[in-house]
C-alpha cells in the first residue's frame, strides 16, 4: 500500500505492506502532522521560535520532543565538528531574503551573522528541559535534520505498528523499515547532481537504514550568472565551495545521515571521507565536481554505481 | 479520456471550489476563470495572480493560495493548517508518482517542493495533449 501527502512543503510518499500497512500509514501520517505543527521553528509560537527571541537574555522551558531533538542537533554538531551546526540560524535568514530579493546579502552582515554561529553557545538542562542560547542574536534553524527527524519517527510508528516491509521517503529523505515485501533489500536511487530530478546515477541497497542526499542542485538562486545554493560554510557564510556537487550519507537513523551529508558537503572529499571514517557506521557516496565519484568499500559489489567519471572507494 | 486530462480536470475541480469562497479577487474575476478553465481546459485565459480559498478535500479542510503567473500555475500554497491530501491532491499526487521508474523503490536527494510538482504535472499534461 501507498500513501502520499503534501507536508513540510514536499511531497512525502510512505510504502507498507503487510496486514498492519493501512493502519501504520493512516497513524505515521498523523504522527507527521502533529510532529510538523509542534516543531514548526520559523513560527515565533514554537518552542524554537520563543528560544529565539529569549537568545542571549534568558531560558525558555521546551517541549520533551524539541528538547531531544535540540539535543540531537547540538550532539551531532559536536560530531562533526560544527560543519553541521542548528546554530546557522542567522545566515539562513540572510540568504533565504536574498533567494526570495534574487540579490546577495551584504558581506559585512554576513560576516556578522557567521560570527554568530556556535553549537556550542546552546545551553541544555536535561532535568528541567530547558534551553537557551548565550549571545544575542543567535538563532536555531533545524531545517537541516527536520525532515529527517519526521522521516525516522514515522519509520518508528510504522515498526510500532507491526510492519516489516515500508518505506518513507520525506521530498528525497529516505528511511526504511525491513526490506522489499519480496525478502531483498530496498532500492534506492540517487538523484544525480546534474540531471533532471527523477534521473538517478547510482542505485544503493536498505534494509532498515536511512539514505540522504545533499546536493547544491537543490534550492539555489542565481546572481548574475553565479550559483548560490542552499549549503551555507559558517566559517565564511558563504554558500561551501568544497568542489563536492552532492553527498549522500546511508545511516540508522535519517536525522543522522541528514547532518552528516550537508557536514561532508561542507567539509569537502578529504575532511569529508575522513569524517565517514571515524565515526564508523556510516556509509557515503560523494560526487565531486571533476565527476569523480567516492563511495565506501563496504558498498562495492552491493551499489549499482553509473559513469559520471573516475570511481574511487575509500 | 487520458489520465493525464483527468488530473487536469481535478486542478479545474480544485480552481473551482477555490473559485467559489475566494477572497482576494472579485467575483467577476473568478467566474470568468472558472468558465474559461472548464470550457476549453487552458489557461490561457487566466489572469496573473493569487487565487485564494477553502480546498476541502475529504475530512480535511485547507485554506490554499493558488500562484497563476504568465497562465501558468505556479504553485497552490497551504496557507492554513496544512494536513494531508486526499481528493483531487491524491490524485495528482498519484499521476506524479507512477511517472517514476520501476527500477527503484524511492530517490534519495531529489527534494521536490510543491512548485516543482506542479511543474513536473504540468509538463505531463502537455505531453498528454
């Protein structure tokens, strides 16, 4: 069974099959609504929003689900050394005027907003769930592992539920219960970084686990002739030019793979493929610009891998 | 008839029930765009703007903005409680969907918003025609 519903300004599409399907469906569609309207962050009402306005003055209590998923956000910025940080608040806000203006935000905001972005400036006090941020001015975005975060709460209700073959896949973040109804795994394709959307270059094999994808291909706006995409360094505020076109990052948890894609992006194919390295149970296929295209030993003979140009495992 | 004129039939439909609860433009305006739309099924005649309403689809109720730029539309935006599609969304949703390959179960990385989708449906129903 299938089911498909308009959310979070995408189109999620969920799979189940079994005896519980249509009951998981119907539920994980509505644990996404309640998730999407209690973690609505540009909203000045949500937690996040209140965490916001409350930057540099005072803590705010938060909901237990902000609160861990704040938590989440801070943890996995230490892991990846602040190439992902929740913290990028500010410079999100500088660049998505200047995508809805079609101009450039002016260097010395953003050198001002950049200065602003630290994960470790979020304080957290898991007794009393409250948060704060210490410098005024600092602002949390989570748009970097929300939809990951849903993606990975509705994979939990459809396990909850009693299925053993689904699928979500939250506008092309993918998490997966079990594998195929027909006993293989799932087969996911990668969108390729230069094509139309739909046209993958590599096809990926999950059972159980989450596979995300960051690219540069995805909500950029153009400057006289110059591409500026979504992907923002917040060492230079600047849009990362680490020479990489896409990212994708196979992990337990969607969330997970969601920061360590855009912090590989960041970090560029060295930092980056050290990064999937260290911490271990990640896989990745990275896409450079020159086309060479990196991917994990543990994926050789599993990945169907198409010619973009050179492959190299790592 | 075509699935594909099908589902422009379920845009029409939707135009339609926006047409009848709108609130940004006069009803002359959206009378002739309802006649227009049903008529000939293009919009050509359809004059640039937002179109604003109720889309009741099943047991939901959504207050939507439908963008028309250069006849074209370019994008229906949830503006009010936005819960799930079925209906006429459900619909257009499924058209989009079974466009894609069997050779894979889900794209990782292709992040479609809403524009993008009625891009794509577009482009479907003009090769249907």
């Amino acid at each position: 069974m299938e089911k498909h519903t308009f959310c979070m300004d995408t189109l999620v599409a969920q799979m189940a099959h079994g005896d519980a399907a249509s009951a998981a469906l119907t539920a994980a569609e509505a644990e996404m609504f309640r998730l999407v309207r209690l973690l609505n962050f540009y909203s000045d009402d949500s937690d996040i929003g209140q965490l916001n306005l409350a930057a540099g003055n005072r803590d705010v209590t938060l909901g237990a689900e902000t609160f861990g998923l704040l938590t989440q956000a801070k943890t996995l910025a230490g892991a990846t050394g602040g190439a992902f940080d929740p913290t990028v608040g500010p410079l999100v806000r500088l660049w998505r005027t200047a995508r809805s203006n079609g101009s450039l935000p002016p260097p010395a905001e953003l050198a001002r907003a950049a200065r602003l972005v630290d994960y470790r400036d979020i304080g957290l006090d898991a007794a009393r769930q409250v948060a704060g941020l210490r410098r005024p001015g600092q602002a949390i975005d989570l748009g970097g592992i929300a939809k990951g975060y849903v993606a990975d709460r509705m994979a939990d209700v459809h396990r909850a539920a009693g299925v053993t073959s689904g699928l979500i896949n939250a506008g092309g973040d993918v998490a997966t219960v079990g594998g195929r109804p027909d006993g293989g795994p799932w087969r996911i394709g990668l969108q390729h970084p230069r094509k139309a959307r739909g046209q993958w270059f590599a096809v990926v094999p999950a059972s159980g686990q989450a596979v995300v994808t960051s690219g540069d291909y995805e909500r950029f706006h153009e400057v006289q002739g110059v591409r500026y995409h979504h992907l923002v360094d917040a060492q230079t505020g600047y849009p990362a030019a680490s020479g990489l076109m896409s990212v994708t990052v196979m992990a337990e948890r969607a969330a997970d793979a969601d920061a360590f894609a855009t912090a590989v992006f960041v970090l560029g194919a060295d930092a980056g493929v050290e990064l999937i390295r260290r911490i271990g149970s990640l896989e990745a296929v990275l896409v450079a610009k020159s086309g060479t295209v990196l991917i994990s030993r543990s994926l050789k003979g599993r990945a169907r891998i198409g010619r973009i140009g050179r492959q190299l495992y790592f | 008839m075509s699935r594909g004129f099908t589902v422009f039939l379920s845009i029409i439909g939707v135009i339609v029930v926006l047409g009848g609860v709108a609130t940004l433009i006069g009803y002359a305006g959206i009378r002739k765009t309802v006649q227009l739309k049903m008529g000939d099924a293009d919009l050509a005649a359809i004059a640039d703007g937002a179109y604003v309403g109720t889309y009741d689809c099943g047991r939901f109720s959504n207050s939507v903005e439908v963008q028309v730029a250069d006849h074209k539309i370019v994008g229906v935006k949830v503006i009010k409680d936005q819960k799930g599609s079925t209906g006429a969304f459900q619909k257009i949703f499924d058209a989009v969907i079974a466009k894609q390959s069997p050779a894979v179960d889900a794209i990782s990385g292709a992040t479609a918003t809403s524009k993008a989708y009625l891009k794509a449906i577009e482009n479907a129903l003009q090769g249907a025609r």
